[in-house]
C-alpha cells in the first residue's frame, strides 16, 4: 500500500514533524535537528533556516520515512510514529 503525505510540515526548533497516511493508519513522522544536518544542504544551516526550507528537509526525508513505515520500523508508544535517525538516511 502507498504512502502518502500531508502537506502540513512544522518545525518546533529542534524537532521536523509531518504526517504520513497508508490506507486507514495515520502515522506521525519526525526527524531532529542532528538528523536534517546530515541532508544535502543543511549542514550548517540555522534553526531559522531549517525553518525556512522545511519543506526540502521534508522531501529529502521522505525516502527515508517511506522505507522506515514498510519495513515497520515504528517507535513505542500508543501513537503510530516513525522518527528518522542519521542512520536511517545511510539505509536508502
């Protein structure tokens, strides 16, 4: 099944969140500063910048995200979460 995303992307200063949908499953997506500073072309970039680009830290984080959510990667906890490590981007 596909997944599919929100258009709706925030960041809160330390933390990127959007939302991912594969059928009926809503699920969170998340990925942190440390993370987005290993995309191409946020190594240094500021919290307002990362602010100001989030929606390219969140289309470079979508490979990632989408193999996350197929092979079940989820976090613990009651809500349905995926948060992508720099680990996670040397996987794709």
């Amino acid at each position: 099944m596909a997944v599919a995303f929100d258009d709706q992307i925030t960041w809160d200063g330390g933390i990127l969140h959007l939302r991912a949908s594969r059928g009926t499953e809503r699920i969170r997506c998340r990925a942190g500063r440390e993370t987005i500073a290993e995309l191409e072309g946020f190594a240094h970039a500021s919290s307002l910048e990362i602010g100001e680009r989030k929606a390219q830290a969140a289309e470079l984080l979508k490979p990632s995200i989408v193999h996350k959510i197929e092979i079940g990667g989820f976090d613990h906890g009651l809500i349905k979460t995926v948060t992508i490590f720099r680990y996670d981007l040397l996987q794709r």
